[in-house]
C-alpha cells in the first residue's frame, strides 16, 4: 500500500509597492506581516507541518516563510531556490522531484501564477478546485494528498485551502 504525501503550495504574504525596489526585493507589507504567522498557525492546528520546504529566493517568500515557520512546532529543513521566483508548473515539478523518497510532507513557497497553475494541474478543475480557480490570493495556502512518489508526481487531491481572511 502506498503511503499519502502531503504537499503544501503557499503563496507569499502580501508584498510592499511603496518603494521603488526591484521585484525580487520587495518586502512584505503590514498586511502581510500580519497575515503570515496565520497560515503558520493553521498548518500547525491542520496537522500540516512540513519536514522541507522549497522556497523561492524572492525577499517577499522568504519573509513570508520565516514568518509562518516562527509559528510552526519544528522547524523544518529550508532550500531557497531560485527557480522558484516566477516558477510555472515544471519549475515547480522539477523542485518536488528533488524530494528524497522518506519526506512525507514538503511545501512549496512561491508566486501566482505559478503556485495556482500548480494546484490546479496536479487536482484539476473540478468543483473541489473552484476557489483555487477563482482566485489564490497571497498569504494563502492549498493542501494535497497524493500516493504517487515525488520523483514521478502528476496527480493529486485538494483537500484544504486556506485564505488568511479565513
């Protein structure tokens, strides 16, 4: 019997436009500040704790993901990658792949539209999906459960989604 993997898909919180700074070095704004150590929170109530996390090397990821992780019981093995900032499904794919077989639990800390694209390529677009499709605002987060090994990942479940003003 195939054991279920557990992969996390999180969007970054709420970024700051008020400088003039180059994307990738944009911080979090207030909002997201405030919203991040929710998601940390609910993975932590859900039973979603991640073992490693694939992050994306954009300063607005990884504030957002120490944020979450400042909530989390354990502290989870972190890669930033810089594939990841502006990642579209292979990208993504290519980082799950890397997954060593014993982790049961992996998240992904990236951007739209990639973290949505990535959800709804692995889950599909059926009415389980809808939210996803309408919008994967920041600071959110999509949970699925799939049985396939991480090196050969095409298909999965959704079976939670979070949004902070949830």
């Amino acid at each position: 019997m195939d054991a279920t993997r557990w992969l996390i898909v999180l969007r970054h919180a709420k970024s700051d436009w008020s400088d003039n700074l180059p994307d990738h070095d944009r911080p979090l704004a207030p909002r997201g500040i405030r919203d991040a150590p929710k998601l940390g929170r609910w993975l932590t109530e859900a039973g979603h704790v991640p073992e490693l996390v694939f992050c994306s090397t954009a300063r607005r990821t990884r504030e957002t993901w120490q944020r979450v992780s400042d909530e989390l019981p354990a502290k989870p093995s972190v890669e930033y990658d810089g594939d990841l900032y502006g990642a579209d499904v292979g990208e993504f794919l290519n980082a799950v792949r890397r997954t060593p077989p014993d982790v049961t639990t992996l998240a992904l800390v990236g951007h739209e539209p990639g973290v949505s694209d990535l959800t709804l390529h692995l889950a599909g677009f059926g009415e389980d999906t809808r939210e996803v499709q309408v919008k994967f605002p920041t600071g959110a987060a999509a949970v699925l459960a799939t049985t396939d090994p991480w090196d050969a990942l095409t298909t999965a479940r959704l079976v939670a989604f979070f949004r902070p003003r949830d």
